[in-house]
C-alpha cells in the first residue's frame, strides 16, 4: 500500500496537500524499492510474545495518470476541498448542469470525505457548493459524510441559506444524517465533542439571522443535541454521588450550560422544561450536575432561574437536616445487589454502634464485598486476616465518616451563598 500525501496539479507550482491510497496493483515503479535509502527507520527488540521487527519509510516522486473522463473524479478522490471550490466556481460561471454532472462522479467514494483532514474548512466549501448547485438530492450527497459537530458559528450564514433554500424537510434529514454517530461511548457519554456543546449558543445566534426556516434549523439542533445529551447522563444520576462521579458531571457543566443558553435564546420551551426536569431528578448526582451547568453559566439568565432556585431549595433541606451525632457510625449501603453477602453488609454499615466486623469468606465473596465497599468509596476500611480457612475479611468504619459530613455541610453553605449573590435567589 502506498500513500500520496502532496502533488502538483496542472495549474503550474501549485502545491497541494492530498491523501489518496494507492494498491499495489495501481502503482508501477522503475527502481525496486530494496535498492532505496529509507529517511526514517524503527527497530523494536524481541517483545516475548513476537520477534524483532524493523519498520522502514520511503519517498518517491510520482507522476499520477488517469483517463481523461475521469479527471475531475480523480483530483477529486485525493483532494475533497478542490473539487468543492471547482463545483461552486462551476456553477456560479453558470454551468450548473456541467457541475451537477461533476457532483454525480463523486458519489461512489464521497462517503469518504468525512474522514480527511481539515473537516471544519470542507464543511464550509461544501455549504457553498451545495446551494450553488441548485439541486437537493446533490447536495445531500455532498454534505451527508460530514458530523453535526464540524458545524461552527462561521458556517451559520450559509446553512441557514440552505435551509431557506431547500426547507425544513431537507434540513431534518440532513441533520439526521449528520447525528447518526452520536453514539454511547466510554464512561457513558456520546462520542459528540462536549466542546460543540458549549459553543452552541454562538452557533445557533449565526443560524438565526435568517428567516423561520433557520431559526427552525437551529431549534432542531438544539433538540437533537438535549436529546443526545439527556440519553447518555439520565441513566448515570442513579446512585451515589463517588468522587469518579462527581469529577465527570462537573466536565459536563458546560456543555450542559451551553445547551440551555441556547435552548433560552431559541424560545425553545421543550428543551428548557426538560433540562430543568433533568435537573430536578432526585439525588446527589443530579444535584451535582445542576450546579456544575450553573457555575458553568457563569452570570445570570433567564433561562437558569429556575434551575438556581431549584439547586438552592435542596441545599435548604439538606443544610435543615440534623447533623451526625459524634457517636454515630451508620452508614447506608447504595442499592444495587440485594445477595446475602450484601444484605449482611448493610446491617452492619446500618449499625449506628458497631465500628468493627471480622467476617471469615472465601475469596470470590471477599471480592464482592471489597468491589462494593470501592465502588461506592465507602468510609470502611478492609483488609483479610491470612490466618485459618477461610480467610478473615475485617472491615472497620474509618473517621472518614464525620470528616466528609463536615465537609458536604461546608460546601453546601459556600454554594448556597452563591447562588445568593450571583443567582439572586431568596434566603
């Protein structure tokens, strides 16, 4: 396999980055590459399980032929961005049925071009060619390899003339098609850019100088982007609120924030009530997120009044609970397994006396009552005793306990003081 990173097209000394791979069999050489010196070189030692391998890299000059008829397509293959300036140039010279006829020869590789560099600079070449073009199923083929996420604030004039230009149906299946790899990924979150989230209110400002069609566009956009959102953290604000926990739903503070703001700048009353609704859901978890997505926010707007009185009336009730008494060592168990060994757990974490348990188990229970006690960073303290059969597990409610009360009772008072001075809420 051979790769060709830059050429010189016809138009003389002009130099352009490509990537096109080439086969075997589409590439014929005069000088053997054995008999070449190769500019870089890697050697890796025997690694146990392979031998030694030596990797080398080699560059060559070559002179790219094709058919005449397949010219266009060809240039096209190894640069997306010529080939797009070359269809608006095209048509605005008014050839557009030459143009549309030079669209149609991409189709079989096109689907492509949503992997090559520089995707925010195509998408907005793309935009231009597509309404130069005049045709909706062109312009579709045209747009449909790139993501929903490589749509920046500068692109906003000329998407929103194209949904003027070719209609809210066009749009919506574009934008389908441009949020199909919005996927679940690691940790439970979509692999869209949290990034893109945040810059959502400056997109949708640039998408909305238009008439309805773009304002509508930037709406769906909105939609598409909560319910995205929404799908992957809903399930995740189920449990206790651990540390791995709480560091993710602060990351996502911003884009939640952004999302809203500009749900807010849209009037979009759906996407609102269902943010605040998020927000609302019982627990530390949601409690976490809203006051990330506020911090994030920043200043206050209208669209997160809600949200703050909503943030400061739970740290009410939980600053009017009463505190911990120094001799109280109980302890709730998160749910989430209701096995014997977890039902033995939970009375002793229960015990509002009871410090210590030795608990004699084989090995697989004392792993499961181990990966409990850590998944929910429990204040207990475990260890086996290696004496006898089986081994002891000894676990011991540690001070931990008092220490993190103290600490969630502080910040619950430095948030609330917050929200008072920068949310305005009452106290």
């Amino acid at each position: 396999m051979s790769t060709l990173a830059h050429w010189i097209g016809p138009e003389p000394g002009r130099l352009e980055d490509i990537s096109l791979d080439l086969s075997n069999a589409e590439v014929a050489s005069t000088t053997p590459t054995a008999d070449m010196t190769p500019y870089s070189s890697e050697y890796e030692g025997y690694m146990g399980n392979y031998g030694n391998t030596l990797d080398r890299w080699y560059r060559r000059a070559a002179l790219v032929i094709w058919p005449r008829s397949r010219g266009f397509a060809g240039r096209a293959e190894a640069s997306p961005g010529w080939a797009l300036d070359e269809l608006a140039a095209t048509a605005r010279a008014g050839k557009i049925a030459e143009a549309r006829e030079a669209a149609r020869s991409l189709e079989s590789f096109w689907h492509a071009a949503g992997r090559y560099p520089g995707q925010t600079e195509l998408v907005g070449k793309a935009l231009e060619a597509a309404r130069e073009l005049d045709d909706a199923q062109v312009a579709t083929m045209l747009l449909r390899p790139f993501a929903l996420e490589r749509l920046v604030p500068p692109h906003g004039p000329a998407f929103a003339a194209l949904a003027t230009h070719y209609g809210d149906i066009w749009i919506d299946g574009l934008l389908r098609h441009w949020t199909e790899g919005w996927r679940p990924g690691s940790y439970g979150l979509a692999q869209a850019p949290l990034e893109w989230f945040e810059d959502l209110p400056r997109l949708c400002a640039a998408l909305s100088v238009e008439e309805n069609a773009s304002t509508a566009a930037a709406r769906r956009i909105v939609e598409l982007s909560w319910t995205m959102f929404a799908s992957q953290v809903a399930p995740a604000l189920d449990g206790p609120l651990t540390s791995r926990r709480e560091a993710w739903l602060t990351a996502l503070g911003a884009p939640c924030s952004g999302i809203i703001a500009a749900a807010d700048g849209l009037e979009s009353t759906g996407v609102l009530e269902n943010a605040h609704k998020l927000a609302r859901t019982a627990g530390d978890r949601a409690h976490a997120l809203a006051m990330a997505t506020l911090r994030a926010a920043g200043t206050r707007r209208a669209g997160f009044d809600e949200l703050a009185l909503y943030c400061a009336d739970r740290i009410r009730a939980l600053l009017a609970q009463p505190q911990r008494a120094p001799g109280d060592w109980s302890i709730e168990l998160p749910t989430g397994c209701a096995c014997e060994l977890c039902e033995k757990l939970g009375t002793f974490l229960r015990d509002p006396e009871r410090r210590a348990l030795d608990w004699p188990l084989a090995k697989d229970k004392r792993r499961h009552v181990h990966a409990r006690i850590d998944e929910a960073e429990l204040p207990v303290h475990h260890e086996t005793r290696r004496q006898g059969r089986p081994y002891t597990l000894v676990l011991t409610k540690t001070e931990a306990l008092f220490e993190r009360e103290r600490l969630a009772r502080e910040r619950h008072q430095a948030d609330l003081a917050w929200l008072t001075d920068e949310w305005k809420v009452s106290t």
